[in-house]
C-alpha cells in the first residue's frame, strides 16, 4: 500500500502545486488588472480636469449674465414705472389744465343763457301786459 500512498501523496502535491500557481497567476493578473485600472482612472481624471475646470467657467458666467440680466430688468421695471408715474402726473396736469378753463367756459355759458332767459322773460311779459290791456279796455264799460 505504499505505493498506492505515494500515488495518491504525489497526486495531492500536484494538485496543491497547481492551485498554488493558478493562485499565483490570478494575483499577478489582479495586480495587473489594479494597475492599468489606476492608470485609466489617472487618465480620466487628467482629461475630465480641464473639462470640469471650463464648466466651472462656464457657471461662473452663466451666473454674471443671470445677475447683470436680473440688474437690466430691474432697470426696466424702474424705468417704466418712472415712465407711468410722470404720464399720470401730465395726464392730471392736463386735467386741472382744461378743467379750469371748462368751468370757466360752462359759467360763461350759462350766464349767457341766463342774460337770453332773462330778456326773453322780459319780452314775454311785455307782450303778455300789452295783450292784457287790450282785453280789460274791451271789458271796460
């Protein structure tokens, strides 16, 4: 049985052998692996750094044209409120303009009337007196 046990010993010494290089192969492949992973990470970070440099840019940028945007709105805003408050205060300067002089004209106006109402009145009652004497002279007996 010795040499069967020597068989079987020679056999589990190879198999060991065996495991043990493929171990050895599989570290070396991994640190291979690990290497050109770092050496692609490397890279990636070297190319993406300018690009996250020129979006940094690009927001800083974007954040002056929002803010200078936001300022000439303002400006506009204030622009055309000023623009609204000196076209209403025109507009009511033009109203009290025309205002005075519309009651001045009315008042004109309805003393004229008046002046006509009056010597209308005036005229009737005349007549109305005359046309009396005439009919009383008719009943005197």
């Amino acid at each position: 049985m010795s040499r069967w046990t020597d068989v079987f010993l020679g056999v589990i010494a190879l198999a060991t052998l065996a495991m043990a290089v493929i171990q050895i192969a599989v570290i070396v492949a991994a640190g291979r692996m690990a290497r050109r992973v770092d050496r692609l990470a490397n890279q990636f970070e070297q190319d993406v750094k300018p690009l996250f440099g020129y979006l940094n840019a690009i927001g800083r940028d974007a954040a002056h044209a929002t803010a200078l945007a936001a300022a000439q709105v303002e400006r506009a805003d204030k622009l055309f409120a000023d623009v609204g408050l000196r076209v209403e205060q025109v507009l009511n300067g033009v109203q009290a303009t025309m205002d005075v002089p519309a009651r001045e004209g009315r008042a004109l106006l309805s003393a004229f009337r008046a002046g006509l109402q009056a010597i209308r009145d005036l005229r009737q009652s005349r007549r109305s007196r005359q046309g009396r004497g005439d009919d009383e002279d008719a009943l005197f007996i």
